[in-house]
C-alpha cells in the first residue's frame, strides 16, 4: 500500500499536458494496432478490495446474489479510485488497466447484464451500459484513447524516474545480512 500510495502520490506531482498533433500521430503509428479491431465498453461495478476484507471473493459472489435476486439495496464496495462508473473505453484498454482476465469477463457479458469479474485489484460485480463495436467506433474514439494511452506512459515514465531517484538517495539495510 505504500508503494501505491507513492506511486499515486508521484503521479500528482508529474502532471502530464495532451500531446500535440505529431506526438499522437507518432504514438499511433508505434501502437496502432491497439485501436483497431477492439469492442469499446462502458460499465458500472461494484469493487471489493482483497486488501480490506477477510474474503472478497465471497463479498463479491455476495452482491452477485443480490443482484440476481433483484434486490434494491446491495451490499456496498469498496472506493475505486478511478469511480464505480467507467466511460468508454477499449476491451485492449481494460485488459491494462484490470488485467487479461477482467477483460476477458467482460467480453462475454451483454448490455444490461451484471457479472463478476477478477482483477488484478480484487473482484467486481460489473454491469455493461454501452458496447460499440470496432467497425462502429470512429477515428475521433481512436484518437482519444491514444492520447489517454499516450498521457499513462508519460506518468508511468514519470513514475519509474521518480522510484529510481528514490533508490539512489536511499539505502536498504537488512538486519543479519
């Protein structure tokens, strides 16, 4: 948690501007095969982190009962830091963001339709509100992901120079080495 508070912390500090018209036409032409031929999602869940529960998973399975049952009040997640309501976006781009695996749930889901899903930051309980599919998606789509994409690898860059300045200031000392 520390780590991930540092690394959120360094984020901050590392503001990132929108690139210009040739640093994202440069950036597509290196990664151009991430907009193309991708579904786009926008989704609504219910996060259930493993880091502050004796058992998400069951948490999560939980809440997916509920769901099925119809009930009005479901058992409530956890804060997500990016919201419980996610604009949209690529399968390509939730399989970096959330992992293979979380992608991969929902691919097989249908527009209404509730799920659970695995992450690489614990389970969900997703709901799909809008799939365009790649033939539907436009240049203009594409090209706002690509910037996204191209502002996360600047903070990322940002990040890994501000962890290296760290190590170089400090030294790691284990007791009994």
């Amino acid at each position: 948690r520390v780590i991930q508070k540092m690394r959120s912390l360094m984020e901050e500090l590392s503001p990132v501007g929108e690139p210009d018209a040739a640093a994202l036409d440069a950036w597509i032409a290196q990664h151009g095969e991430r907009y193309a031929g991708s579904d786009a999602l926008a989704i609504t869940h219910i996060w259930f982190d493993p880091t502050r529960r004796k058992d998400a998973e069951e948490d999560a399975r939980a809440c997916q009962l509920a769901v099925d049952r119809g009930d009005e009040t479901l058992p409530g997640g956890d804060p997500f830091v990016h919201g419980s309501e996610l604009a949209l976006r690529s399968l390509d781009r939730y399989s970096r963001e959330l992992g293979p695996s979380f992608a991969a749930s929902l691919s097989e889901l249908v527009v209404g339709e509730w799920g659970l899903a695995e992450s690489q930051f614990g389970w969900h309980v997703v709901r799909i509100d809008e799939r365009s599919t790649a033939e539907e998606l436009s240049a203009d789509f594409a090209r706002r992901q690509a910037a996204w994409d191209w502002k996360q690898d600047r903070r990322e860059q940002a990040v890994r120079q501000g962890l290296a300045e760290i190590q170089d200031r400090y030294a790691v000392e284990v007791e009994g080495q």
